[in-house]
C-alpha cells in the first residue's frame, strides 16, 4: 500500500506539474520541440488511471482484512458508496480520463494544456480524502482538508517542474543548439518565480497540517516514535531541497545565462543537471516518506 500511494503521488504530481510547467515555463510554438509532451502526459493519465484501481482494491482489502486478490468485489462496491473516499476515487478516475483523452489528440495547445492542468490538478487533490486530511470533522476537518489539498498540488507543481526542467537540461549534446539554451534558461527562470509560490504555499500548509496531526506540546518528543521520526526527516529532506533550489536560481542559473552568452555552457549545464537531479532524489525520497507517514498514526492533540 506505501509503495502505490507513493507511486500515486510520484504520477499524480508529475502529470499535474509537467502540465503547468508547459504553460508558463514555455511558449506556444517550443513545447513541440522542447518536450515530448504527449507520451509523458498519455502515459501520467493511463498509469495514474491503473494505479488508482489497485489503490481502490488494497484500501477494500485492509479495511475488510481480507487478502488483496482476488479483489473482493463486494468491499471495493462497499467502499466506493461512502461519500467521502468513493466519491473522491469517482472524481479521480473521471478527472484522469479527462486528462489522457484530451493529451492523446493534442497536448501542445494552451487551451488543451489548461484542461489537461486542471483536470490532473483536481485527481491530485482527491488524493487529500486518503491521507490525514480527511481524519477531522466540522470546520477544523475542512481547514484540514483544505491545507492539505494545497499542499498536495503545490507539491506536484515542483515535482513536475523538476521534471521538465530535467528534460530540458539532459538533451543529449548533439541535440542542443543556440535555441534550446536559451529556452531553458528562461524556463529555469519562470520557474524561480512560480517556486517562491510554491515553497510558500508549502510552508504555510506544512505549519497547519502538523498543528493538526502532532501539536505543539508533542514537538519535543517527535523522535520518539516512529512518525516523528519519518517527519524530522522529511522536513531536512525540505530544508536541503530549499538549499538546492536557491543555489539554482541565485547561483547556477545567472551562470549558465552568462556562459551562454560565453558560448560555453557545457560546465554550468553540467552543474545544472547535478543539481536539479540532487533536487530531484530529494523530493522523490519526500514523497516515499509521505506515503509511509499516511498509513501511520500521528499525535495529534
């Protein structure tokens, strides 16, 4: 179950992030050559679509204690009429079938990019109704739910940037010409932009959500158990990641910029992609931590 929630989340994130990635890190007439939009958003949708329905079949199979397979027809039927998971896991599929139709016949398109954004955005937040945020009622339960719908797409937005911008900076060297340079300069620069948003939205949502799960008076003894644990990790895991992500835009990408104009950008191309790729195996062991902590039960106040 923690490898096809993080799994999920990896997918998920990336469709939602690679897709808004197209729209503002690059213009109409580059996304054909730049990425190959198409296969990577076709094959987000169809796997998201695929590991949605063994999601759907391991969460009947827990609750009912029985084995994963053969899936138990009657829990997964029993499961998708609660109004709370069955409906968000409706909602996901729809949203996903949505996006992958739309990306099969064009996905260069803003307007089609849009749909395709929105649409992979919205399976990404059902993925709230899973995890803790759905664990409170009232109006705490929706502030809950809220911060942690925010926190899911802010999430997928880095993610899917990451692997764009990895796209762009791994082209191999016969492949890359004056254009392409200067294309993904200004794509890793947009990005330092919509980043101050999304580390933003990140803090703000991550303050809530352990409010609400651990509780200022359980701080101090979050080493102690194995939930702490995971999340201490996590949060250095973040901490580096927001090292690497200053280093990038304060630091490699003024010199890649200028090695352009030097017309010798192999060295800071290289950097570029050690750093990118470090942020990358951050953010990738973030998401494996948070599918563990999500079967995991918090101290919450």
């Amino acid at each position: 179950m923690i490898g096809v929630r993080f799994a999920l989340y990896g997918v998920l994130g990336g469709l939602f992030g690679l897709s808004a990635f197209s729209l503002y890190g690059l213009r109409a007439g580059e996304r054909a050559s730049a990425l190959a939009l198409r296969p990577w958003l076709v094959a987000g949708a169809v796997l998201g679509l695929l590991l949605s329905a063994v999601a759907l079949a391991l969460l009947a199979a827990a609750m009912m204690g029985t084995p994963p397979w053969p899936v138990d027809r009657d829990a997964v039927g029993m499961l998708l009429d609660q109004p709370g998971i069955g409906t968000a896991w409706k909602l996901r599929v729809a949203a996903l079938a949505v996006a992958a139709l739309t990306a099969l016949f064009t996905a260069r398109r803003g307007l089609c990019l849009l749909v395709i954004g929105l649409a992979s955005g919205v399976s990404l937040a059902t993925l709230a109704w899973t995890g803790h945020g759905a664990m409170n009622e009232g109006t705490v339960g929706w502030v809950h739910l809220a911060a942690d719908i925010l926190h899911l797409v802010a999430a997928g937005a880095w993610t899917g940037a990451l692997l764009g911008l990895l796209l762009l900076v791994a082209r191999p060297a016969h492949r890359v010409d004056a254009t392409h340079l200067a294309l993904s300069h200004r794509a890793l620069h947009r990005f330092g932009t919509v980043g101050t948003i999304v580390v933003a939205t990140l803090v703000v949502t991550g303050i809530i959500n352990a409010w609400l799960l651990v509780g200022p008076d359980n701080i101090a003894a979050l080493g102690a158990t194995l939930y702490g644990r995971l999340l201490l990790a996590k949060l250095a895991l973040f901490a580096l990641m927001l090292g690497l992500a200053a280093l990038n835009r304060f630091r490699l990408t003024p010199q890649f910029e200028a090695s352009i104009a030097a017309s010798d950008h192999h060295g800071a191309l290289g950097a570029l992609r050690r750093s990118l790729g470090a942020e990358t195996g951050c953010i990738i062991t973030i998401l494996a931590l948070i599918a563990w902590l999500g079967t995991l039960e918090p101290p919450a106040p």
